[in-house]
C-alpha cells in the first residue's frame, strides 16, 4: 500500500504561537521564575495590540521587569516571522544576565560574544532569538548585517546611542595618525585666521592648553576632504585595527560628515547614522527605564521615518509585596 506523505505536516508548516502572554504560559516552569507581574502583563497585552507597527517603545522602572518582556517580545516576533530576531545589551556582563534570566523562565536562546556563539543552528533556523552586543551588530564588518534581520529588541535604548553613533565614527589620535593630524591642522590655519579667531586654534592644536573642541565649518571640510582622504589612506585609516570598522561604514560618504578637532585628536562623524544600511525588515522594539521626552529623540533620530509608538510611565498596583510597579500605556503615535 503506498504512502500518502501528504498527510504528514512539515514543520516548517506547523503553527508556532505568537501571543506573547501564551508563549509565557506555554513555558515548562522549573519553579524559579514566577508568573508574570500585573505590570508585565499589561505591558505585553498592550504591544500585542500594536506589535504590527514597526518602532516600539516599552518604557519601565528599574526592577520592572523589562527584560523578561523583551525576550518573550523577541520570540514572539521568532515565532512570527521564522528570521533572526537580536536582543541587544550595552555589554557582555549583560549578555550574561540576560541569558541567566532566560534559563529561568525557561526559554531558550542564542548567544554571540567573543566570537562565540552557542546555539547557533538554532539560530539560524529561525527557531530562537540572539542575545549580543551592540558592538557586534553596528560594528563595519559585521558578520549579522549581511541578511536580512527580523527584529531588534534595544536593551537600555537610553544608553545606546553613543555606542552606535561610536561604530558610525571615526577618532584619529595624533600619536597613531600625526600626518593626518597635522595634515588638516595645516590646511585650515588659514580659515582661523581670517576669522580672527587664530589665537584659540593656536592654544588648541599648537600650545595644546586649551580643551576646546573645534568644530571644521561644513564649506571648508568640502573643499579639502579630498586632500585629508588621501592622506588618511596613505597613513592606513582604512586597515588599523582603532579604525577599520568605522571606515567600512563612511568610506563613501567621509565628504558629508561632521568634523571636529581637538588638542590630540580628530573626530569624523555623520550628522545621522546611518543604520539604515543594515537590513531591518521588521520591528524595532526600545526598553528603556527614563523620561518619555528622551525616548523620543533617540528613537526618532535612530529609526527610518516609520510609524513610532510611544508609552508613558504609569502606576498599577502588584501583589507582589504590596508595592507598586510602573507599567507602559500607549500615549500617541507620531507619523
């Protein structure tokens, strides 16, 4: 009698659940996490309303319990899209605790640092998220930012912008480029000079007494970026270990940066990151335990111009101790 292989259902084909409070429920529990606080929950039935949206914000006190949200938030997105969702920490001592608080749940999940990456194929199965760095994802050759990434859950989104815009920046420090250094210092002594204002650029870069940091006028930069490219080049910008992965992202585009000059360094910026370049399909998800205000501007100015959701602190009463909890509502949506 033949086989009807029909009937079988692949996997790929299965249902996985996508309700962030059932994925919770639906964990064997070992007894050392216990259920979700009333904040939590509300929290998560909240984004479950809007999680179709792509930039979210989940806002919460210190002790709040955000990082349990953001891993079931990450897996429910996992279990949504089948790709590769990030859960990303300000550092590996974080990875670390993030992990630990996975284990207790239990959920598990990835993990990349120091070059290491435990789970791996299961990963990239799509079947678990990854707990990393921002470092690892921003960085200029990347090994993640080569596909296409589902989701991004920003662990402590406050503290995260100045490690992106770092990776998006190049710091030249006049002991390992002085040629660069003196090169632009040289070239724009004139500019200081006809603005009368050659007195502090010597006690800068000169007499090196003075902590001011010099901003290089747009119209300058355009005139003579090409002349400090070559000799950034020459001097091996593009191949130094302090530099490379910030050259990887602005190689192209050094001509519509920010620069500033200080005693002994130079600084190269965009006036915005670009991170655009990196392929996000999905959904960005902030955590972030301060002021809604703040909120505002570090999300607006990271994300690309999509529909971004923003929720304010509010107090419920938990049980847990009789004491209270700050859990998000939705307060406005900004096109």
């Amino acid at each position: 009698m033949p086989i009807d292989f029909g009937r079988f259902k692949k996997r790929e084909d299965s249902q996985r659940e996508t309700h962030p409070i059932k994925i919770y429920d639906g964990l064997s529990r070992s007894g050392r996490l216990n259920d979700l606080w009333r904040g939590q929950y509300l929290a998560l039935e909240e984004w479950e309303k809007v999680r179709k949206d792509n930039d979210l914000v989940v806002s919460l006190n210190t002790g709040g319990g955000k990082t349990v949200i953001g891993l079931i938030q990450g897996q429910a997105l996992v279990n949504e899209t089948g790709g590769r969702v990030f859960y990303l920490c300000g550092s590996i001592q974080l990875i670390k605790q993030t992990a630990e608080v996975a284990s207790l749940m239990p959920l598990k999940v990835a993990t990349y640092y120091n070059r290491q990456f435990e789970n791996e194929v299961d990963f990239n199965k799509g079947e678990i998220l990854c707990i990393t760095t921002y470092q690892a994802l921003f960085n200029g050759f990347s090994r993640f930012a080569k596909e296409e990434i589902a989701g991004l859950v920003f662990d402590d989104s406050h503290v995260a912008s100045h490690i992106i815009r770092d990776h998006f920046s190049l710091h030249l420090d006049d002991a390992n480029f002085p040629q660069t250094y003196s090169t632009l210092v040289n070239t724009i002594r004139g500019y200081y000079e006809a603005t009368h204002s050659i007195q502090l650029f010597e006690q800068v870069v000169s007499q090196k007494l003075d902590p001011t940091v010099l901003f290089v006028p747009t119209f300058i930069w355009e005139d003579i970026n090409k002349k400090i490219i070559e000799v950034m080049i020459a001097e091996g910008v593009p191949t130094s270990n302090s530099t490379k992965y910030a050259w990887e992202h602005l190689r192209d585009n050094v001509d519509l940066c920010a620069v500033f000059l200080t005693s002994n360094s130079i600084e190269i910026t965009p006036f915005l990151p670009p991170v655009h370049l990196i392929r996000i399909v999905k959904t960005y998800i902030y955590k972030s335990l301060i002021i809604v205000g703040f909120i505002v501007f570090y999300a607006k100015k990271l994300a690309t111009p999509w529909i971004l959701v923003l929720v304010e602190v509010t107090t419920h009463k938990t049980t847990q101790k009789g004491s209270d909890k700050f859990v998000p509502s939705i307060i406005s949506v900004f096109n």
